[in-house]
C-alpha cells in the first residue's frame, strides 16, 4: 500500500503522498500505517542538516503514538467509518513526514536543505498540525481500547497542536555564514576559512567526497531547473554549487585522486545491469539509445528531440497509447538517463552524445549567478597559484580539481582558460609521476572543448608534448585522454595538418588502437577520423596501415561502437583516396560490410557508414567491383530497407547505391577483367 517514490525519482522537498482509498480495510490500513511508522523510525540514528530538533521531535512522536497503533490493530472490535477516515489521514501526514525525513538525509543535498530550512520547519509544522486533526476526529468511544490509551492518544494531539517547530537558531546561523560568504565572492573577497569550515562540520559535510557529492547534486539540479526555466531557482543552486565547489579546492586539503577515481569507477559499475533489456532504453519514436529520456503525462518515456518533434508536427497524443494528452509538459527522467549512461559504460558504448545533457541549456555558457561568477574565477586563480608555487602533491591534486570542474560548463572552462592554466597543465604532462601525468592530460581534454584553448595547446611546444605523452605516457589512461585531445585539436584546419606532420601522431594512434583497451581503442579511431576531416592526412594514415587492422576489427569485434567508428575511417578512406579503395578492397572489406549492413544488431549509424563504405568502393572501385556485389542475394533487400528505416544520410546513400546496381543490370556486361576482391564469401563478422 505504501509506494516507494523515495530516492532519485522524486523531486527533492515534493510530498507526493495520496489519501488512501475510501474502501481500504481497515486491517490493511493499519498494517501499512504502522509499517509507516516503523519507517519513520528507521531514521532515529541518522544525521540531519539541518531541524535537527524538529526531525527529532517527529520522530519521538512517532514513537510515543504507536503503542496506539497497535492496540488498535489488536482488538476484536471493527474499526467505525469515521475511525477508518481518521486513519486514512493519518496514514497520508505519515507518508508527508517519512518523505520529508528521506529528504532530510539525503547525500548530496546538504547545504540545499540547510538554506531551506526555514521552509522544512514550516513543512514540520504542517504535518503536525495534520497529526492533531486526526487524533482529534478518532472515535474513540465506539473502539475498545484501554482509557489509559485514550488519555494518551488525547494529550499527544494537544501536545501536536501546539507544538511550534521553528526555524531554529543554529540553522538560522548557517543560513546567514552561506548568505555572508556568497556577498563575499560578490565583493572578490574571499570567505573566511573558518566560517566555511563552521559551516561545513554543522551541515555534517565531512570531508572531499562529502563535498563532491554535494556539487554533483547542485549541477544535476541546475540542469533540470533550466530545462524549465526556473531562472531564479538556477540562480540560487548556481550561487550554491561555486560556494561548494570553493569549498571543495579550497577548505578540503586532502583527496586522494586515485582512491577517488577508484571509487567513481565502482559506482559506474555497481549497478548489475544483466536485468537491463536495451530495447527499454530506446525511443519509441526513433528506435534509438535515449540521450536525453523524458517521461509525458501518460507515464511513457521518449528521448526530447523525438518527441518534441512529434508535438510541433501537430500531434497532441501519446505516440505508444494514441491517448489525448491534456499537457505537453516533459519531465526528465533522471533515473533512466542514468541506467542508460551505465549501460552504455559496461558494454563499451560511446556516451559523448549521451552525455550532452547540457548542450540545451543556457547555463553552460553563462555563470548562472554573480557569486557563481567570482567564486569560479577566485577558484581558479587559487588553482593556478597551486600549480605554479605548490608542491608536487598540490600540483597533482589542482590537476585532478581542474579536471573536475571543467566537466560542469562551458563558463567553467572559460574562466580557466583565461586564468592561463593551460600552459600549466602542458608542463605538467612532462611529470613522471603517473596519477598527475593522467589528471593533466584529462584536464587538457576537458578545456580542449573550450575553442579558446586549443591555440595554446598547439604552441610552444605544446602539440609535441601531448604526442610526446601519446607516445610514452606513464598510464594506458594519460594515452587515451592524449588521443582524444587530438581530436579536438584536429576540428581546426590547420592543427589537423600540425598534427598530421608530427612523426608520431599517427602511428602512436595506431598502437592504441591495436594494443589499448576498448576506451583506447574508442579514443584512437576517433582521432584518426578527425585527422581524415584533412586531405592532407588521408595518404599518412593509409601509409601507417591503419585498412588491415580496421578491417580485423570489422571481423571479430563485438563493440558496436568500434565496428561503427570503423567503417566511419574506412568510409572517409574510400571516397577521397583511389590507393584507399584498393587498399581496403585487397584487404577483403568488401563482403565483410555486406555482411555487416545485413546484420540485424548493426546500429542506425553503423549501417550509414557501411552503406557510404560500399558506395564509395562501387563507384571508385570499377565494376568487377559492382559485379562482386550484385551477386550477394542480401545487399538488395538492406539497401531497400535503409530507404525507410535508415537515418536521412543513409536513405540519400541507398538511394544512389541502388541507382548504381541498377544501371550495371542494365548494361549487363559480358565479361570482367581480374577482380582485385579476394573471395572470401564466408566471413564470421561476430
């Protein structure tokens, strides 16, 4: 009867209690209501934030009123119509309290509900004054039970009546430490540490990982905040992630990074997905991984853009049901996004796209606050000081803040781009010590996203040093953030060209392909492709014999994003190069992309792929080429269906790939010259 709406799924401080049904039995009732209390129990040995006296008060009441509850369930006689309506009331202030003790505490939203304590009271009061009016109503002369009892149960409603639950002086305290330290940053003055560290220990923010969490809930909640415009809410979570971030680099001296990583790897991987069916994380609408899930007024779930266009096509239902939909409203589905991003983690999916979950929000590139604004900016010149005068611990943990931080936004970056600490950050990949080689090369990869930055990296030596910890670095994982530094770099004609001439580059991205891990692998392919995006860089990857090892991964990899960035290099390699095509074709590619485009598990986008692949090498490849493939009974049947269910790309592709069959049919030649294609008709692709 309870339902269990706690955790990640409800909106933090929202009641979603419901008012029993009318012709619930009272056994039934009862026993829910005391499996209620026995939860709101549950929370006598835990700590709160903040109406540390209020929780405590709810709780003992709690207590003192279920040997009630009991006596109740426990005697013969029915319980009354107006019995039963006082314990349905009952029941729901119940519900109200045990949400309002989850919330309470809750990691990660400490300082939140400190500054919304004033708030919480009152909610406090709300409840009792609901205690009260149920007690008062109980008809205690038509149930048996003990006058001692009665007596009891009476002088606990008055006591719930006039019970005050204020806003309480030491919560009123850390109220006014936050409010004066955020007019601090406003002034560029910097808050006294040991008011932060009052403020922290009241607040029960203990150490590094304390205040991690409570930044990682502030930005979660900001994105959601701005999703729908609440723009003074954005404002307040802003003011309050900078404070806490502040606190976090500054007050907090001791993390260590690798136990840090350790632990957030272990929390990407404790969730068991073997119960997780894919298909559930994709759009009903386009039958593809939900980047960004919302869930409609009917319950369904759909991923926003598909849905969204479904709406301004004129259709005011639910695609699944055919319902009519009262609201349009969305409600981001924050528990299924994060399924997703772990599944799509354990079995090696890139979650880049999946991961832009704020590509749509203004906050990225605006401070949100002005004490957000300076308290950003005064962290990174305390970063920056820290990595030029600090000691080799400091440098190291600046690093791993730098790398944190630059994940939230794009002013994030910004601000310590212009602080200077890309040049910091370079020298600090020349350091043998592997934990701030690898927190370095991550940091470099975050702002490396930042336009601004990448002038920086390419000069003074810059580009050799990251080749340089391409090459050499200390750790698999320095190796794999250098590859994916590249390929930001490489979005800039000209850096692409720079890294191309590095002697390097190139064959240091094909030994991470060929011996890295699945993340490695990811991150190589991807800077190959980059490189392609320049001409001059298509005759240097052929020359570093990147087509056999591709086309190897084609014919035993299980990764679907490895086979899809595959054919997206060999795609590139085909339609600009003539040596690519005869490379590509001797290697035997030919059949393994039919086979791959026939296959069912081909994603969207690894089907475009392999369809431009074999576009490509049938226009530049001759027509023994054409005529190896006319002779494959499934090409036809897959090309016809990418027309319909293939992405825009790949129906454009098809469409011309059939014309081009077709006019071979046409022309029917007699004869072939030597096909250049091995014949390897019978290929084990997975």
């Amino acid at each position: 009867m309870i339902r269990n709406i706690s955790g990640s799924g409800r909106r933090i401080l929202t009641s979603p209690a419901i008012i029993p049904c009318e012709n619930v039995a009272p056994s039934t009732l009862l026993r829910s209501l005391i499996a209620l209390s026995d939860a709101v129990l549950s929370f006598r040995r835990k700590s709160f934030p903040c109406n540390k006296r209020n929780a405590t008060n709810a709780i003992r009441f709690t207590l003192l009123l279920q040997p009630f509850l009991h006596e109740i369930r426990d005697c013969d006689s029915g319980l009354p119509d107006p019995g039963t309506l006082s314990l349905s009331e009952l029941h729901f202030a119940f519900q109200k309290l045990l949400f309002l003790l989850e919330d309470l505490s809750r990691e990660g939203a400490k300082l939140y509900l400190s500054m919304e304590s004033d708030r919480v009271a009152s909610q406090f009061r709300v409840v009792s004054r609901s205690v009260a009016t149920a007690l008062e109503v109980f008809p205690f002369g038509s149930v048996r039970i003990s006058e001692e009892t009665k007596e009891h149960v009476l002088l606990l409603s008055e006591q719930a009546r006039r019970v005050r639950f204020e806003y309480e002086e030491e919560d009123q305290r850390a109220v006014m430490s936050v409010v004066s330290g955020l007019a601090r940053f406003e002034r560029g003055v910097a808050p006294d540490e040991g008011d932060l560290k009052w403020v922290l220990d009241y607040i029960g923010v203990r150490g590094w990982s304390d205040c991690n969490k409570e930044v990682k809930f502030l930005e979660g909640e900001i994105g959601f905040q701005s999703l729908n415009e609440e723009k003074r809410k954005v404002g307040l979570f802003s003011s309050l992630m900078g404070f806490m971030s502040y606190c976090r680099c500054v007050v907090m001296e001791v993390v260590h990074c690798e136990e840090s990583k350790r632990k957030n790897d272990a929390s990407e991987k404790s969730l068991s997905l073997s119960f997780c069916n894919s298909d559930d994380f994709r759009c009903p609408i386009s039958l593809e991984l939900m980047s960004d899930p919302v869930t409609i007024e009917t319950g369904h779930t759909y991923d926003r853009s598909s849905i969204l266009k479904w709406f301004r096509s004129g259709n005011a239902t639910c695609p699944k049901t055919g319902k009519s939909l009262n609201s349009t409203e969305l409600v981001p589905n924050l528990v299924l996004r994060r399924l997703i991003q772990q599944y799509c983690h354990a079995k090696g999916i890139s979650i880049v796209d999946l991961g832009r979950r704020n590509r749509d929000i203004p906050r990225t590139t605006e401070p949100g606050s002005v004490a957000a604004e300076a308290a950003t900016k005064m962290l990174a010149s305390f970063l920056k000081e820290r990595i030029e005068s600090g000691s080799g611990e400091q440098k190291n943990k600046s690093a791993f803040e730098i790398r944190i931080i630059s994940k939230a936004s794009i002013f994030i970056r910004s601000c310590l781009v212009e602080e200077g600490l890309v040049p910091l950050l370079l020298k600090l990949l020349s350091s043998r010590d592997s934990s701030t080689q690898e927190n370095a090369a991550a940091a470099l990869l975050n702002l490396s996203k930042c336009a601004k930055s990448r002038s920086m990296m390419v000069e003074k030596w810059g580009l050799e040093m990251i080749v340089g910890v391409l090459k050499n670095g200390v750790k698999i994982e320095a190796r794999q953030h250098a590859a994916a530094v590249l390929f930001y770099l490489a979005s800039n004609s000209e850096h692409g060209n720079l890294i191309g001439l590095e002697a390097e580059a190139i064959p240091s991205l094909i030994r991470l392909v060929k011996d890295g891990s699945d993340r490695s692998k990811k991150n190589g392919l991807v800077a190959i492709f980059g490189l392609l995006k320049h001409q001059n860089n298509h005759s240097r990857v052929l020359e570093s014999g990147v087509v056999p090892l591709l086309v190897e991964i084609l014919k035993s990899c299980e990764k679907e994003d490895l086979i899809t960035d595959s054919l997206a290099i060999l795609a590139a390699l085909a339609e600009k190069s003539s040596e690519g095509v005869l490379e590509i074709l001797h290697c035997g590619a030919l059949h393994v992309g039919v086979e791959i485009l026939s296959c069912s598990s081909t994603s969207r986008v690894g089907k475009e792929h392999c369809v431009a692949l074999l576009l490509s090498l049938a226009l530049n490849g001759g027509e023994d080429v054409v005529a190896c493939l006319v002779k494959s009974p499934s090409l036809m049947g897959s090309l016809y269906s990418q027309l319909s269910e293939g992405t825009s790309r790949a129906s454009k592709k098809a469409s011309a790939f059939i014309k081009v069959l077709h006019d071979f049919y046409e022309r029917r030649p007699s004869g072939f010259k030597t096909s250049v294609i091995p014949q390897e008709h019978f290929i084990h692709v997975r």
